[in-house]
C-alpha cells in the first residue's frame, strides 16, 4: 500500500490510500470510506500524486496507471475513472506531475514514459542508462523546468520537462542511493548507503 495522501475536493477533505486492487478514499474526521475506484493491481508502493483535479494512481511491476476524479461516492469505477494507462507505470517510486503531464519511470526497465495528465495519451518514452530490474528507487523532483531521477547506483538524470525526451545531463555521486532527494531552501539533501549529503549553496 502507498503513503496516504490528502486532497481538497469542495468544502471537505479526503484521505486518499492507493491498495491493493482498489483505491479507498476516506473522511479524517470519521475515518468513513467516502469511496472506492478499482483496477490498481495487488502490488502497490507509490503513492497518489494530484494534479488538474484528478489523483494519479500507479501499481504493479508494469502497470496500470489510473487517473481518478476525486469527490464520488460509493463505488466510482465507472463514473470518476477519467483514465486508465498500463505503460510505463512504477513498481516503487511515485510518478510526477509537471505542467501538463505525468512523468513516471518504469524501474523494471528503466524507462520514463510522459503522458498527457489530463488525456492519459502517451507522449513519449526514454531510456534512463542501463536497463535494471528493480534499478530505482527514489522518486523524481521537478526543478526549475527540469526533472531529476535518481537510480540506486547513485545516478541521477537530469530532463528538461516537455514534450520530448531531452536529457540534459547524468549526474554521479558514487554511491547507492534508495532514498528520494529532499529540497529545502535551495539545498538539496540525498541520503545514500554511506552518507547524508547536503549539495548547494
């Protein structure tokens, strides 16, 4: 099961939990399923990322990816599942929403797909170095227009965000890194097997 994520929809909240087959959304106050959308798979790690009012949800070694309208209730398969995508999907780390689209990197292959976030059409597909089983861990960032994607030999893959795969530069620390980078005040800290890292000014 993903990290549970919070959602404002209207005048309320909602818990968003992406399961094992199906994704629950729940009421903080009560704890009360609000409602339930299924497709995901039984193997879920990432966790629900939201953008253009619609929660992304991805399962699976290979899929699928599942764009839901938040705000139903009851059983929303048929009426809120606004898209659903079995390429390119996550096994461990989140996709990332960046203007218009949804970047995702497939880490049994080691593939990033873009799709349009609000369609769910496949806009294009790179390969980020030697293809690994299981090869990242940590989730991507968004930066100043540029995306950063870190495997667990410690590589991480600097894009330019937009409509064609463009990367710009590979950036190597030497050491195995599972854990995603955290961005505080223009320094951006990067757990490794060995250290904590602080790179910035």
């Amino acid at each position: 099961m993903g990290t549970p994520i919070a959602v404002r929809v209207g005048d309320h909240d909602e818990i968003i939990v992406n399961s094992q087959n199906t994704v629950y959304a729940y009421d903080p106050d009560s704890g009360r399923e609000l409602w339930r959308c299924h497709g995901s798979n039984e193997e879920v790690i990432p966790t629900p990322v939201v953008g253009h009012g619609l929660v992304y949800c991805s399962s699976g070694r290979a899929g699928p990816t599942l764009a839901i309208r938040p705000g139903g209730r009851g059983d929303v398969t048929r009426s809120h599942l606004v898209w659903t995508s079995p390429r390119g999907s996550p096994f461990v780390p989140s996709p990332i929403v960046h203007g218009q689209s949804l970047y995702m990197v497939n880490d049994m292959a080691s593939i990033i797909t873009c799709l349009d976030a609000v369609t769910g059409q496949s806009l294009w597909q790179g390969r980020l170095g030697i293809a690994q089983r299981e090869g990242f861990s940590a989730s991507p960032v968004a930066v100043d227009g540029k995306l950063f994607f870190t495997n667990d030999d410690g590589e991480t893959f600097v894009l330019r965000a937009g409509s064609k795969f463009e990367l710009l530069h590979v950036n190597r620390i030497g050491e195995g890194t599972l854990a995603s980078p955290a961005l505080v005040d223009g320094r951006w800290y990067i757990r490794t097997d060995r250290n904590l890292l602080a790179i910035g000014s």
